[in-house]
C-alpha cells in the first residue's frame, strides 16, 4: 500500500480510543501504538513532515497497513497497547522506546516500624525486571512508565496505597503527620492511622487491588454487593453505606478497565456491545418497535429560571456521538418552570425537522427513533403534548432519577418498569441521561460566567 493510500486509510479511523498495529510487506507487526483518538494519532504519521535520518521516518517507510481495534476508553487502549507489544514484541517497538526493559507492577511485602514494633505492611511500585525480589507479586509487563502510571493512577483513586521506602515511613511516623500522598487522599496512611482496624483495612485494599490485576473484578463486586446487602438487613446502614460508596468508586474502574484479551479474541468488540446495547433498548422500551438507531436525550438546568439551558445528546447505532450534540438557550422563560422549558426545547428541536423539510434544506438532524427525557410522568407528558401538537408520532421514554425507572404512556395510561443496571440497554440510557445532565450544566454555568462579566 502506498503513501497516499496509507493517508488515506488514515483519515477514515474512528475518533475514539483505541490501539494500532502498523505491519509490513511481509503482514508482519512492526510497532503497535495507542491512541485517545485513533483518526487523529495514526493521521500524524502520514501529516507531519518527519527528519528522514530519523527512526520514526525509518519506521513509516516500512509501513504497508494500518489495522486498529476501538475500545471503550483510553485506559483501556493503555492496557490493550501493553497486551499486544507483549504479544507480538515488534521490532520498532522495541528500537523507538528509551527504556531498558519493560516495566512492572510490584505488591512487595516490606516490614516497617510502629510505634517501635515491626510490622509486615505490603507496598505497590514499579520494577524492571532485574529489579524484581524473589518473593515480589508482580504483573505486567507493561511497555513504559506512562503506561503503568496510568493504571496505577486509575486504581490509586478507589484503593489507596503506600509505595514509600522503610526510611521515609519511619521519618513521618515520627512527625506524626503523612506525606503529600496521604494529604490527598492516594494513601490510607498507615504511618498516622496505626491501629489494628486500620492495618487490616490497609491489607484488605492491598489484596484488592491484587484482584483488580489478577481480572477477578466481577468476583470482587459481587463479594462487595453481599456485604452491602446483608450490612443493609441487619439495619446496620453506616457499613452498608462504605461498601455502597466503595462499589460506586470500584465501578469507574470496572468501567474503565476491561480484559486486553477480550478485545485481541474480538477485534469488533467495541461495535457489537453497541448493537447489543440498542437491541436491549428495543427489549426494554414497549413503546419502540424496532431498534432505535439514533436515541436522543433532553435535559433542562436552570437558577429560579435565570440562565435557563436545554442540552440534547445523541446516541448513534449505540454509540455516544459528541458531534451531534445541541443546546438551547431558553427563549420564552424567565420564571421556574422545567416543564414549560421542556416543551420549549423539545419544539424547537422537533419543528426545525418539519421546516427544513417542508423547504427542502438538508441541515435536517435526523428525526430521532427513540427520545429520552430527564424525569418522570409529567416530562414525558410534556414531550406528548410536542408530538400532539407537531403532529408527529416518536416513541418517548422517561428516566427518574431515584430508583433509574422508565417511565413511559401507552394509549393514556403510563406504566413504570425497573431494569437491572447490568442491563447493556439501561446503560446506555443511564449514559446519555448523565451526559445530558452534565453538557446542560456546562452550558449554564458557562452563560452564568458570561453575565456576571457583564
């Protein structure tokens, strides 16, 4: 394949994370790469004029295709990246890095002094190979220090640790006061906090975070929800609520961090979750009668009316389409009234569709196969009385907040259902409800700022 090709190819990438393999003429792995963007990191190579005596020039020179899996985050193209490198070990890979060898995670069991006695308190660091004791558990390899910084830096936010040597504990032992880690809240400090509940809280994240490297994270939530469960039935809510609070941290992780293996056995992961995803809506929504291909969801964020915003996200065959996202400045209101803004937004959305093609323009939006609206019984009324009153018929679902209920009205009667949040459909509309939430917000607070400049 040729230079303009390559370019080209290039240019027709996903702008979504995800990892890249460049192969020879021979089909064979010379480098794999990582990217936030995959359109926009590949398209660099072919973009930007590189120094020929480079390795980098070396390296697009070889270049005879480009292959790529989309994943669902760009930790989870740091993990992938990490996979395939070990994989495959290409050879620019190993030519272009500056490291000496690849790096790993290390849980260290390390004794150290409290309160004058020695005590077995394990840490986490990175380690090349050579640096690697005897007894260390260890994973990886991972392929540079961002790499495993990153990781570690994902799981730090949810299980904190300690990675200090037995010096400087026993320095900020004495001080009695934690170092910077602890001050912001990445290590339990076990240096201050040295009680025996304290010790076996630290050990106990220490293990999990095993866990979390070893893929046992299901194992682990389920474990977690139990104990939530039966802390709930004995009334016992403050414990309930730390394994509640804990679940609701580990699940950033979880979410972000998905087998590297998954990915390498099914190169189209990414877009079969998000088939199954609409396929699921389709199972949960009674008022849809197909798959609804391009979803979109409305929200309103307001103060006492002032600012008054409405936000609509898009999702597209499953996927959260950025680019399609609008807002709307409220026009008509100036006093409290959500529902009278709903009606407003979701209007002027749905008519600019019956103008533009009533005059033949094609700035058309797409009408949408299913909307989703922020709220419960008289949200979705709103939104029926904008079809009555349009005379359009788009199917209409509801979303509370308080237990995630869909709320939906068939005929005139509405009718409430509670879907399992495992659920790939529910997620997905539980996704584009926490967006359009969060992108209204932006907007107001951003009009906010402007007026009081002014």
């Amino acid at each position: 394949m040729n230079f303009t090709n390559l370019k080209e190819k290039a240019s027709t990438l996903p702008q979504a994370p995800g990892s890249y393999v460049f192969k020879d003429e021979k089909g064979k792995i010379i480098y794999v790469g990582k990217a936030k963007n995959l359109r926009s990191r590949v398209g660099s190579y072919f973009n930007v004029k590189l120094d020929v005596s480079s390795k980098t020039a070396a390296l697009v020179r070889q270049i005879n295709d480009i292959e790529f899996i989309e994943v669902d985050s760009e930790f989870e193209a740091l993990i992938l990246e990490a996979e395939l490198i070990k994989k495959y070990k290409p050879k620019y890979n190993i030519i272009l890095k500056d490291d000496k060898s690849y790096i790993y995670i290390v849980i260290r069991d390390e004794k150290v002094l409290i309160s004058g006695k020695l005590v077995c308190l394990p840490k986490v660091i990175t380690a090349r190979k050579t640096e690697i004791k005897d007894k260390d558990i260890f994973f990886g390899p991972y392929p540079s220090s961002s790499v495993t910084k990153n990781i570690l830096g994902t799981i730090r936010k949810v299980f904190k640790y300690r990675d200090c040597s037995p010096s400087k504990f026993s320095r900020y032992e004495k001080l009695e006061s934690s170092c910077l880690f602890g001050h912001i809240n990445l290590c339990s400090k076990p240096c201050v906090l040295r009680s025996n509940e304290d010790i076996k809280e630290y050990k106990s994240s220490i293990k999990n975070i095993k866990k979390v490297l070893s893929g046992e994270a299901v194992k682990m939530m389920f474990k977690m929800k139990k104990e939530m469960k039966k802390y709930s039935k004995v009334m016992e809510y403050e414990k309930a609520a730390l394994y509640r609070d804990l679940l609701s941290k580990f699940s950033y992780v979880q979410n972000t961090f998905r087998d590297a293996v998954e990915y390498i056995d099914n190169p189209y992961l990414v877009e079969d979750i998000n088939k199954k995803s609409m396929e699921e809506v389709a199972g949960i929504v009674p008022v849809l009668n197909d798959i609804p291909k391009r979803i979109e969801c409305f929200d309103i964020s307001n103060i006492s009316g002032k600012e008054a915003v409405g936000s609509m996200v898009v999702s597209t065959n499953g996927k959260i389409d950025k680019k399609e996202y609008k807002r709307f400045k409220i026009k008509f209101k100036e006093k409290p009234d959500d529902f009278g803004m709903m009606y407003e937004v979701l209007f002027r959305r749905l008519s600019r569709e019956i103008t533009n093609k009533k005059s033949n323009k094609s700035q058309s939006w797409g009408v949408p196969n299913l909307i989703v609206v922020d709220g419960g019984k008289p949200q979705v009324s709103v939104a029926h009385q904008v079809m009555q009153d349009l005379q359009l018929s788009v199917p209409v679902v509801g979303l509370a907040k308080r237990y995630e209920t869909l709320v939906f009205k068939q005929g005139n009667d509405f009718d409430e259902k509670v879907i399992d949040k495992s659920n790939l459909g529910m997620k997905l509309l539980i996704n584009l409800r926490d967006e359009s939430h969060r992108f209204a917000q932006k907007y107001h607070h951003l009009l906010r700022q402007k007026s009081l400049r002014v």
